[in-house]
C-alpha cells in the first residue's frame, strides 16, 4: 500500500525526521510509538499532505505512484486518511455541509453523482450513531467547542464516511476515557480489512490492548530506532524511555 | 466632448447646468440654490479632505458626463428578482422614479409612496421641514450636489399605527448608451409612530459607459417604530457609488441596517444614526467584499445624543486581489446619554498580499455611566483549517470558499427574509468560488 523509504523532512530549516523506513501492506496494521517530539506527527502529517513541510530526502510510493506529487485533497480522494491529533476549530461550518462536500468531492472523483440530501442524511445517521455522536453534531461547527473525547470521534466518524484505504491515526486514544477508547477500538476494528492499511501512531500501549497491531515500530528522534511484533510494545512500556535513547544511539553509530 | 475633461470641467458642468423651476410646487429652489454654491466652492472631495482620506474619486471625475435626464428608457431586465414574494417594488431609472416600471399593487390604504411633484398638499406640509434637516449641505460636497441636482425626491410616508407587511424594494438602475452617466436619486422616508416597515435597496446598470450613482436618503424613524433596512450593493457592471444613509431615531425605537456590499468599482457608504431620544435600539451589520482593483469605502457614525440607547455594530471585510477596503466606525456618546451601551467591532480577511485594509474604529465618550467597546481585526485565511478540508478531499478552492462563507455568513445570517437571505448566499458562494 505505502513505501516509505528513507525520508528526510525539515520546517523551518530544522530537520526533524532524519531517514524513516517504513512498508506497510494491504491488511496490515503497524503501530508507531515513542516520545514527545520524536517526529510522530510530523510523519503523518508528511503523508498526508501538509505543505508547510519540506522533504528533503527519500521518497514515497502510494498504491506503486509518488505520494509526495500530489497536493492532500488529491491524496484523500485516492484513499489517504489522517485522523489529527489536533483537529482544528472552524467557526461558522457545519459538520453536515463539510461532510457533505467531502463526500461529494470524493464522489466526483470517481465519477460518481453527488449524493442527494436524503440518502446523505440517512448514511451519516447511521455512521453518526455507530460511533455515539448525538444527531445534533451535524447543525454544528466543526470541532467547535467540542470536549477532547467529542473531537476524536468525530474524527473516526470521518472516517467511516469516507471509506478510505491507507488510515493513519495520530493519537487519537489520548484524552479518551475508557468508554470512548472502546468506542473509537471498535469502530477501527469493524474497519479492518484485508484491504486497508493502518498506521497507528499512539503514546501508550493501552490502545494496542483493544487494536492489535502486526508490528509495532519506536520512532525516535526522526528515526525508527526498532521494530518488532506486539511484544514491543509492552516491553517498551516496561523499559521506558532511556532505553529507547540507549537504542537510537547504536542506531546512529551503526 | 470626447476629449478627457479635468475635474474642474466635471464640477464646472454640474454647477453651469444646474437649474431649478422656480414656480413648480415642492421643489425646494433656495436649498437647491443654496446647496449648488456649497458645492461649487467645496469641489469634489480629494485625499486631503479628513474623510476621504483613502477614497480617491478623481480616476472617476476625470471621466465627461451626461447628467441623467427624466427622458425613461421603458424597459430593463429584472428578471433575476433577489425576492420570492411580491413586494411593493419601486424602480428608479437614473435616479428618476418609474411609475411605469414600479409595482405598488400591494400598497397599503395611507401610506404615501410617491415623487415630492405627485404628493398633494396636505402631506406636503407633513414633511416641508423635514426634507434636508439630516443632511449637512455646508461642509458634504456630495451631499450638496445631490440636493442640488435631486430635482424630485421621492417620499415614503407611513402614517402611525401601521405595519407595512409587504417589503418596500427600492430598485436603482443606472442604464447608459455610450456616455457616462451621473445620477442623483434622493429618498426621505417618515415613519409615524408605531409602525413597522421593511426596506430593500438594490442596485444594477446597464451600458457601456460608467454609470456613477449619488443616492442620499434621510430616515426618520418614529417613536416605538421598527424600521429594517437592507441594502444590497452588487452590481457586475462596475458602476459606481456615493451612498448616505442619514437616520434620526425618536423614542423606544428600533432601526437595524444591514449593507452588503459585494461588487462594483467604487462604493462609498456613509452612514450615519443619530439616537435623538431615549430607549432606542440600532444594529448596523456590514460585509463588504472586493476584488479587482476595486474599492468599498464604509463610515458609519452613531450618535448617542440621549440615555438608555443601545447600538450593536458589526462589519466584516474580505479583501482579495489589489483592492481596498475601508472601514471608518465611528461611535460619539454626548454627555447627556447616560447608561448607553455601544459596541463596535470590524473584522477583516486580506486575501492576498497586495489587498489593502484601512480600519478607524473611533470611541468619543463625554458621559461617565456608559459600556462601550470597540475593536478590529484583521487576518488571512486560516491555513490549519484549510489543510483540514483538504485532507477530506476538499479542493482548495472548495476549501477557500467554505472558510469564506462562514466568515461572510455571521452577517448574512442576520437577514430575517428567508428568500433575500437564501438568493443572498447563493450569490454570495458563485462570488467566492471564482
Ligand atoms: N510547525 C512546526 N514548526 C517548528 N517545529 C515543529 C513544527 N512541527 C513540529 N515541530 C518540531 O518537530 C519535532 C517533532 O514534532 P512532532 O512530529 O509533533 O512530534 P510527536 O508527534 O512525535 O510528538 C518537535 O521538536 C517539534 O517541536
Ligand atoms: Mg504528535
């Protein structure tokens, strides 16, 4: 599905990841954790397409094409999906309209007619309510004033109305108590296919408990300093972090 | 006349072919007189005049002329109409009303809608000392040419104790040949007490030439009356446009103006309210959008005279391309209008490096028990939002336009009419998607 190969990206003139290897194949799901700052953001929002980062090396294939040619509403169209660790505020758009224009965009994109607003408005119910948002969300701004639990799954709600390929998740489990944690688990696990690809960036490995990953790789420092199988997982959180540091070390002097 | 006359050719013409008949009934010849000396010594305004400081006419004077005639072109196409309802529809020509071309059919019994020459005695007398007490002839050259050349103003009349269901249109058409033409539509609009009414300016041309409109109207809004004015200012032709809106407001009355103001090459608003007596209320909201190189110069001014008033104003800027907004907010509070509450706020998107903002928000307080704020801002698209939509897919001009249209809606969605809301916003998102 993607390729990663030794991907070198700066802002500002600060290079932040320094050579990210990474495959990830249809069915798979691969898990990215590591510190604060190691660049786990940066990744995603490199895949997905934000401008303000400049790669400086490496490239990536997407489904076998250069990923990095396309501007990011080309990317969502052809199935790349990013669900922020942030999601932005936007005064004055409502979640039905930006859905509605998103869907239709995608729609347009594959030659398909726009959706009219009935069978838009019964799709998003459904969707709505798999993932416990109350039906009033549509007549409200987007992200608007919504509690930190609200925003995440809103975001995967985004997701399912979007039926992308390549999904990547960039902490969404923070800030979610337990109920939202199995809530957002369950709407990615009845997500899974053998189609799909999942790249799940998380700080903790309590998500792993509810979302099994295939592979579980540490970024540090803008490196992936170590991959591995679910067991990775736990026997970082065993070790902490300067294990990790010890690990990047030896990775650089290699 | 085909060679470029210089601004003092312009302003030579309008004061040489200035007349007034002096014998006709209701055509105020001295003030007429008067005002076209005011004009003739202040000239058109310049950059250096305090108020014009950022709006230049003189690319716009330095054009030759024809002074619009009473001669009616009998048909103009109005086929795309910004209201579903009927309404009482009152179209003006170059300024000059068009019984023919009008619709009145939906009148209510009393109230007066006609030109100063058609109105009979009686109701002339009602309104003799009002015609001009807003307007300020000495020191306003525009004004002052209006009064001049407006040589049959037209009256809306509403007597006490009556509710206008209907919308009243105003429809002001420009239409030229080959020529430039300048035009002098005048408005005084009386309501009694108790009364509520709607208004609807709207403005369209027609023509190669450059049509340049100098409307000034005089409002006064009567105790315990609701009067809701909305001007829409949009015109693909590129015309041009003087517009003052003077309001007095008597005792425990309502005034709300809602101007939009999204094509043309020159507009020029000015506003003003004065809050004569207690307990009164005024919401004046603006959006004003441009593109090109053109240019839409807002000032309002609300004059707090006496206590208990409030007055709520916003105005929002979208500024693309080289062109140029202004927004001159200005709020007076007189020592007298205690326990007044006024807020101001003007808020702004530059589009790109090369539009221009200019912003004076202006407090004058001389009372002490007052809650008055005001402020401006003015920023860019917002570019996290706009990676947002577009990693749904969203094409960035989809994307730019949705951002858009909410900044502009927090103005359109005050507009209570349904169907001038809804043509409003369909408009309103062709123009932001080119
Ligand atoms: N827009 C930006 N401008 C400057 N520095 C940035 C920007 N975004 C991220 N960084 C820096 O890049 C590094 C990696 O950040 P990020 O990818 O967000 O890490 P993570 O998601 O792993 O916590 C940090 O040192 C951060 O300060
Ligand atoms: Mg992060």
């Amino acid at each position: 599905m993607i390729s990663i190969k030794d991907l070198k990206v700066s802002i500002e003139g600060k290079e932040i990841l320094k050579g990210i290897n990474l495959e990830v194949n249809p069915g798979e799901l691969h898990a990215i954790m590591g510190p604060n700052g190691s660049g786990k953001s940066t990744l995603a929002s490199v895949l997905a397409g934000r401008p303000e980062y400049e790669v400086t090396g490496g490239e990536i294939l997407y489904k076998g094409k250069d990923l990095l040619e396309l501007p990011a509403d080309q990317r969502a169209k052809q199935g790349i999906f990013l669900a922020f660790q942030y999601p932005v505020e936007i005064p004055g758009v409502s979640i039905a309209n930006f859905m509605r224009s998103a869907i239709n965009e995608l729609r347009k994109a594959k030659n398909l007619e726009p959706l009219d607003a009935m069978d838009f408005l019964s799709e998003i119910k459904d969707k709505m309510k798999n993932m416990g948002i109350d039906l009033e969300f549509l007549n409200r701004a987007v992200n608007e004033g919504f509690s930190g639990g609200e925003k995440k799954r809103n975001e995967i709600f985004q997701m399912t109305m979007m039926d992308p390929d390549m999904i990547i998740l960039d902490e969404t489990d923070s800030g979610l108590d337990i109920d939202a944690l199995k809530i957002v688990s369950e709407g990615v696990n009845n997500f899974r296919t053998d189609e799909k690809a999942f790249l799940i960036i998380t700080h903790y490995q309590r998500l792993l408990n509810y979302i099994v990953p295939d592979y579980v790789h540490v970024i540090y420092d803008g490196r992936i300093v170590k991959s591995g199988d679910k067991s990775l997982a736990l026997e970082l959180e065993e070790k902490g972090y300067e294990w990790i540091k010890k690990l990047s070390k030896e990775a650089v002097e290699n | 006349m085909v060679a470029l006359e210089t601004i003092t050719d312009l302003q030579e013409k309008l004061v040489t072919e200035f007349h007034v008949d002096k014998n006709a009934r209701a055509n105020f010849s001295s003030l007429r007189e008067k005002a076209i000396k005011s004009f003739s010594s202040l000239g058109f305004p310049t950059l250096r005049n305090e108020d014009w400081k950022y709006t230049s006419l003189s690319s716009i004077i330095n054009l030759p002329y024809e002074i619009a005639g009473v001669e009616q072109i009998e048909k103009f196409d109005s086929s795309s109409s910004i209201l579903k309802e009927r309404s009482i529809e009152l179209v003006f020509i170059n300024g000059h009303f068009a019984s023919k071309l009008s619709d009145t059919g939906l009148k209510p019994d009393g109230i007066v809608l006609d030109t100063f020459s058609r109105i009979n005695d009686e109701v002339f007398s009602l309104i003799k000392s009002k015609y001009g007490a807003l307007t300020n002839i000495d020191d306003n050259a525009m004004v002052a040419l209006n009064t001049a050349h407006a040589s049959d103003p037209f009256l809306v009349y509403i007597p006490d104790n009556t509710m206008v269901e209907p919308i009243i249109h105003f429809k002001f058409i420009s239409q030229n040949k080959d020529s430039n033409v300048i035009s002098f539509p005048r408005i005084l609009i009386i309501t009694g007490k108790n009364t509520e009414v709607k208004l609807l300016e709207s403005f369209g041309s027609e023509g190669s030439g450059m049509n340049f409109s100098n409307l000034v109207s005089e409002i006064f809004v009567g105790e315990n009356s609701r009067v809701e004015h909305f001007k829409f200012q949009s015109d693909p032709n590129e015309s041009v446009l003087f517009n003052e809106t003077n309001v007095v407001q008597s005792a425990s009355c309502k005034y709300s103006n809602n101007t939009i103001s999204m094509q043309g090459k020159l507009i020029r608003n000015n506003l003003n309210i004065v809050l004569q007596e207690e307990g009164s209320e005024t919401e004046l909201f603006g959006l004003f959008m441009t593109k090109d190189r053109n240019h839409i110069d807002n000032h309002t001014l609300v004059d707090h005279v006496k206590p208990n008033c409030v007055s709520n104003e916003l105005y929002k800027g979208i500024i693309n391309d080289r062109s140029t907004g202004v927004f001159n907010g200005k709020i007076m509070v007189r020592q007298d209008a205690q326990k007044t509450n006024a807020f101001q706020s003007n808020k702004n998107m530059l589009l790109t490096d090369t539009a221009t903002i200019n912003t004076k928000p202006q407090l004058e307080i001389f009372a002490d028990d007052v809650k008055c704020s005001h402020g401006a801002t003015t920023g860019q698209l917002d570019m996290e939002a706009m990676f947002y939509l577009q990693s749904r897919g969203i094409s960035p001009g989809n994307a730019k336009a949705m951002l858009l249209e909410a900044f502009a809606n927090e103005i359109v969605d005050k507009i209570k009419i349904d169907s001038l809301r809804d043509s409003i916003k369909v408009m309103l998102g062709d123009y932001l998607k080119v």
